[in-house]
C-alpha cells in the first residue's frame, strides 16, 4: 500500500517540539498560553499608533516590535484600519503594501 503524504500544520509541529522532554515546563506553559485569549493595554496601541505615524519604518523599533508582538487579531485589523485612515495633517495614511509588511512582521512575531 503506497504511503501518503500527510501536511502537518506550523501549529501542530510547535506543540511537537515542545513535548521535548528537553523544553522546560516553565517554557511550554508559556509558549502554550501566549497571546491567548489576550489583549494589549490600550496605552500600548496608542503607544504603537504614535510610532508607526513614521511609516513602516518604523517596524525596525525594538519598541515597536513589541507592542505590535502584544496585539491579538483583532486588535491588529483595529490598528490597520486606523493606519490606513490616518490624517494628513498627522501623518501618511498606509498603502495596503505597506499594511501587508505590518500584517507579517505581526505574524512573524507570533510564531
């Protein structure tokens, strides 16, 4: 009987990894429980909101970098939108390209 090829999802090899008898508990239940169910402050958005007035340039801050790693989802759509309806008089509006470099950076930073 040939064998199938059977994809296995980034999700699922992360929880594979961490059953490693090596990866501490302390990390596992960090890693399992990171972003979940959570929200960033809104002083954190706000924070965030300031800093990328400079462009996707901005992506390049280490403060930046985490605040964006402490949105959830819905708060990172919320802080597109915002983006995208900035005022001229405070700043560019992002380009969805540059929309799409935010929505990655995010993504890379909740692997």
């Amino acid at each position: 009987m040939p064998r199938r090829k059977v994809k296995i999802s980034d999700e699922t090899w992360r929880i594979w990894r961490l059953l490693d008898p090596a990866v501490s508990f302390g990390r596992v239940w960090a890693e399992l429980n990171k972003h979940r169910g959570r929200e960033a402050a809104s002083v954190t958005i706000d924070a965030l909101m300031y800093s990328l007035r400079r462009g996707p340039d901005a992506l390049a801050d280490s403060s930046a970098l985490r605040r964006l790693s402490e949105l959830n989802e819905r708060q990172l759509i919320d802080v597109a939108a915002r983006l995208q309806k900035l005022k001229s008089e405070i700043a560019p509006a992002w380009l969805p390209d540059q929309i799409k470099i935010l929505a990655a950076v995010w993504r890379k930073l909740h692997e």
